[in-house]
C-alpha cells in the first residue's frame, strides 16, 4: 500500500489550513487548535514549509505564518516532498545512494523508475487549491461540515 507519511499529511492539513481561513497571519498554535495537532508538530512542519518557501513567516508579536504564493501555485508534490523528501514508490525507483543488497537477483531492479515518475506528476498535477476546493464524492461518517481535522 502506497502511503503518505503521517507527518506529511499533517503538513497538508496545517498549509490547507492556511489557504481556507482568511486570515493574514496565523501562529503555530492557532493552526495547532484548528488542526486539533500537536502545536510542537505544527511548528516544525511550519519550519520545513517556510524553509522550501511554501509558507512565509512574519516575526515579532504580531507575527505568523501564511502561503508564500497562491494555492494555485503550490502542488501537493511539493508539500509532500517539504516534508518526506522526493516522492518514491520504492528505496530503488529513485537511485538512492545506498545499493540494494538484492539488485544483482531482483528481475525489477531499475523497472520502477517509470511508474515512479507517473506517481509522481500525478502528486505533481494537483494544487493546493484543487486538493481543497475538490468536490467530495463521499462525505467520511465522522467529519461534520466545516471542520478540518487531521487524520
């Protein structure tokens, strides 16, 4: 199974967070009651986001954080990639530095690079803003209108 880590869907839930409510600036714990997350974990993700320019932070007593550009302009990869790294379906499909100690007896070693690439224009085809404004084809039981819980 194909799985976000739990980090990086918080990531998305904190930076949707930030483009659905009109506010101009919002602090790690008022993101952190929002998302009902832990305001440590909703720090460091707004660290790691501000770090690769998806957020900006505005310092001082008065400060905060908010979407560094519109959310037409940032793509699901490149929250998930904030957070994971580069989106890989296997330790292989990327080439990482570390050889696999099976690569000379696997019949797949290398062949995962294509579907690897698919998965990841698909991360990269969709906005923040097209995740958010998405229609919903089924409504999850425990999830009231308005709402926004991380899972």
């Amino acid at each position: 199974m194909l799985r976000l880590s739990k980090l990086a869907d918080y990531g998305v839930v904190i930076v949707a967070t930030l483009a659905l409510k009109n506010e101009p600036l919002m602090n790690a714990t008022r993101l952190a009651e929002l998302t009902h997350l832990p305001a440590p974990t909703v720090a460091k993700l707004l660290k790691r986001m501000a770090k690769v320019g998806i957020v900006s932070a505005m310092r001082g007593a008065a400060g905060g954080y908010r979407l560094a550009r519109p959310a037409t302009e940032i793509t699901t990869a490149q929250l998930i990639e904030a957070v994971d790294g580069p989106i890989s379906i296997t330790s292989c499909a990327q080439h990482l530095k570390s050889p696999c100690e099976h690569e000379h007896s696997c019949p797949v070693f290398g062949r995962w690079s294509p579907l690897n690439a698919k998965v990841s224009q698909a991360f990269a085809d969709v906005t923040l803003d097209e995740l958010i404004n998405a229609e919903l084809k089924f409504t999850p039981p425990d999830l009231k209108k308005g709402t926004h819980v991380a899972c």
